[in-house]
C-alpha cells in the first residue's frame, strides 16, 4: 500500500518527534494486509506516549503494540505513517515511475504534438501551469501512459516536484478499498495530500465507484488548492465517460484536456526507427516501411510487431529482411482477423448505434442506418479478407460499387469530422478486442 511508507526524520526531530510520534501499527494485527513495507519498517521504536497525538486516524492504532515488533537495529524516529507529526519533513515516496516512460523516447507527430508541448511544460512547472488538471485522452496504444509518465520522470529529474505519485485508477480504487477495511482512511486520504505531482492513469475506470470518486473528489480539491499539480489519462473526452459524478467530471474539465490519436504514416516510421535504435537492431529502411505501412491501428501493436520480427529472426536464425517481415506479419493479421465475420461486425456497429441488425440488411435509407451500414462494411473491408462483392452480398444484396463508395465516404468524414473518427475509432477497437 502507499500509504505505509517510510519518512526520514528531519533534522530538527528530537524530543519534538518522539513526543509526537505516535506508532503506526493498526491494531488488528495485520499481518496479511500489511504491504511488504510494514514489516521491513516496523513501527515507531520510541515508546509511544500516551495520549501524545491527537491526530486524526490515531483512534485506529494501538500504540501498545509497537515496541514489541520493532526491529532492534531501527533508527528511533521511522515512523510508517508520517502524517500530522511533528518534526517530519520528508516522505520518501516510490514516484511508481518507469523510468523508460521518457520524452526523449516520445516521438512526437501531428497525432499527439498539443499533448506532449502540454506535458513537457507541465513538467517545467508543475501546478505553475493553467493546465490543471491536465488530461490526456485516446484509444489503447497510443501513448498516453507513456507521456504522463514523462511528465512525472522529467520533473523528478529536474527537481521541479519533489513528491510524484504515479497511479492506475484501479490501484486507488483497490488501496481505497483496503483502508476502508483497515479502518485506515485518514492514512489513505493524507498520503495523496502530500503529493507534488499527482499522475492518475485510465480514470474511466472510477466508474461506478462513487466512495471511490468522492476520495478522489476531496484529494483532487485539495491538491488543487494548494496548487499541486493533477494529470489524468482516460480512454475517452472526459464528456463521455458515463458513471462519474458530475462534480468530479467537471473538474477533469477545468484545465487542459488533449487527445492522442493513431499516428501517421511518418510518425510510425519514426517510432519503428528509434525503437530500433535504442535496441541496437540494424533493420533496412523498407523493413521498417512494410512494418509501418502494415500495422495502423496502435502503437503497442507496432511495437509488437517489431518484437515478433526480432523473435522469429533469432529462433530461426532468419535474416532480418523484407522477406521474413512478409512472413510475420501475414501471421500477425492472421491472428487478429480470424473468426472476425462479418456478422459480428454488423453486430457490433448495430449495437454502438443502438440500431435493429435487420436495418442494416434492408432496404431502409434512413440516415442512422445508411451510417451504421456504410461504418460496417468499411470495417469488413478493412478487417476481414472478405472481398468487396462477398461483403455486398452479405448486406443485403448490395453491389461493390456500394462497399467503395460506403468505404469512401467513411474514409473522408473520418478526416473532417472528429466526433465521427471518435466514434470509427471506439468501434474499430470494440472489433477488435472480440476478434481475439
Ligand atoms: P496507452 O497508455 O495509451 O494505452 P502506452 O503509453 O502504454 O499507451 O503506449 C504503448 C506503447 O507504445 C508503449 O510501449 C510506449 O512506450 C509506446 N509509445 C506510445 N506512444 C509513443 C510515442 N509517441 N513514441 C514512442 N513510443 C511510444
Ligand atoms: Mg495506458
């Protein structure tokens, strides 16, 4: 848990910091729900004073049980919970930081240029910034963790935030949990209170979760105030993400929301090429292009891609050529269209757009349906080997020429219209997570 953490004393501690210390040790002998942390610190090693501490939370701890279970060797004043005590300057906390997740290893492109330029200033000057809470959106792969994280790493780096905390929704979600259960809110609450640089990943995932929420609620409001720094990332424009209370999703709002999306042609290029470099792999410039031209969806596939074309190389002791990319990537469609019909992509887009799967089959030109119907076979297309006249027949006996001009159509709006590509996108992944 974050919350059982180690504090280094500051100088001036001594009979204050002993006198305020209270022992941390939660009074149901914890054992199992104790993190890893509890027992390597222990408690406070100073005999607790009675009725010392005041401090909120303090009910929950039974300061009789300390001494026993101090390891002998331990410096007098580490305390695990640090809060409200006097003469505690310091928290060392584990930022949570890959250190990988860098901006020199971000490439930029047009797909994500407004939220990296946002990051790298927030990471400048963090809370200094009018982009806070600053939330950072898009589909899987596309980088969000990476650039969020590049902010926590740079400011550490650079000394601009003293505390970072990096943090999936879920772990919050889980570790809120738990302190309810350990009687340890006031813990949970004052450890997210110390934090410099609060980055919270895939916050879609506090739906549902209202106690959850209003934590996170008063966490956010107190940072904020205090002109803490607050990145989110989500799946989605904070707008669309159903179950999160009003008060908090307007919060989201407040400062600078970006989105990243697929990138382009050059941008993969570009990736493929510095993966390659950081890994010392000598791959020919048209390898790269194949692999570049062939994997559009994401980043991480990208990625994937790549490593695939490493492994089958050394197993079979294969050139890394234009050849084996061939190879391994028919593989790799392979994998991600089979059992994908055409049926279940009719499915999926009728279900998005809350629509009769007979409707797409008819004769009907209503224009919810023609839009349904033209995203759907441009999905067949693009996802299934089908060819065009195969797919016309399967929606209703229509001609090609209407699969090309529905594929078309879908190509050019996704193009002018971003909450159409939004749209193309979530069900373009809806497809795709089914079809594996
Ligand atoms: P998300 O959080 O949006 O699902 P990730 O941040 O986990 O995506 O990115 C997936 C993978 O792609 C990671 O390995 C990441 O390093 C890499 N990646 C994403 N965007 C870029 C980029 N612009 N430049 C280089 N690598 C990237
Ligand atoms: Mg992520």
């Amino acid at each position: 848990l974050f919350y059982d953490i180690v504090v280094e004393p500051d100088a001036s501690e001594g009979a204050e910091s002993s006198a305020g210390a209270r022992s941390a040790r939660p009074n149901e002998g914890d054992g199992a729900g104790a993190s890893s942390n509890a027992g390597a610190i222990g408690s406070a090693a100073s005999p607790p004073q009675q009725g010392s501490s005041a401090s909120a939370g303090s009910a929950n701890f039974s300061e009789q049980d300390s001494p026993s279970e101090s390891a002998p060797d331990e410096e007098d004043d580490t305390v695990r919970n640090p809060f409200a005590i006097p003469g505690i300057q310091k928290a060392t906390i584990d930022s949570q930081l890959n250190s990988n997740y860098t901006f020199d290893r971000f490439i930029q492109g047009d797909c994500n240029r407004l939220a990296r330029s946002a990051s790298w200033a927030i990471a400048q000057e963090p809370g200094g910034t009018s982009f806070n809470p600053f939330l950072v959106y898009g589909g899987v792969g596309l980088g969000k963790t990476h650039l969020i994280q590049s902010i926590g790493n740079q400011a550490k780096e650079t000394g601009t935030a003293d505390t970072v905390l990096y943090v999936s929704s879920e772990r919050f979600t889980t570790e809120f949990v738990q302190s309810i259960q350990r009687n340890r809110i006031s813990e949970f609450s004052m450890f997210y209170r110390q934090i410099d640089l609060l980055i919270v990943d895939d916050v879609q995932f506090f739906s549902g979760k209202e106690k959850t929420q209003e934590e996170f609620f008063h966490i956010f409001n107190a940072l904020h105030q205090s002109g803490k720094q607050i990145v989110l990332s989500a799946d989605r424009p904070p707008r669309e993400i159903d179950g999160i209370e009003e008060r908090l999703l307007s919060r989201f709002q407040w400062g600078l929301s970006a989105d990243v999306q697929a990138p382009g042609l050059e941008t993969r290029i570009a990736i493929l090429q510095r993966k390659a470099e950081d890994d010392q792999i000598d791959l020919d410039q048209e390898v790269i292009e194949f692999i570049a031209h062939n994997i559009k969806s994401n980043i991480r596939e990208l990625e994937g891609a790549l490593i695939r074309l490493l492994a089958h190389a050394s197993l079979h002791q294969r050139d890394l050529d234009l050849d084996l990319a061939k190879e391994v990537l028919r593989d790799l469609m392979q994998d991600v269209q089979v059992n994908l019909t055409i049926e279940e992509i009719q499915r999926i887009v009728c279900e998005y757009f809350d629509i009769n799967e007979d409707l797409i089959r008819a004769k009907t030109r209503k224009r919810e349906v023609v839009r349904a119907r033209q995203i759907a076979m441009y999905f067949c297309k693009e996802m299934t080997q089908h060819s065009l006249k195969t797919i016309g027949l399967h929606f209703g006996g229509r001609d090609h020429s209407t699969v090309i001009h529905a594929v078309k159509t879908v190509e050019d709006q996704v193009d002018t219209d971003t909450q159409f590509r939004d749209a193309v996108d979530q069900i373009g992944r809806k497809i795709e997570l089914r079809s594996r």
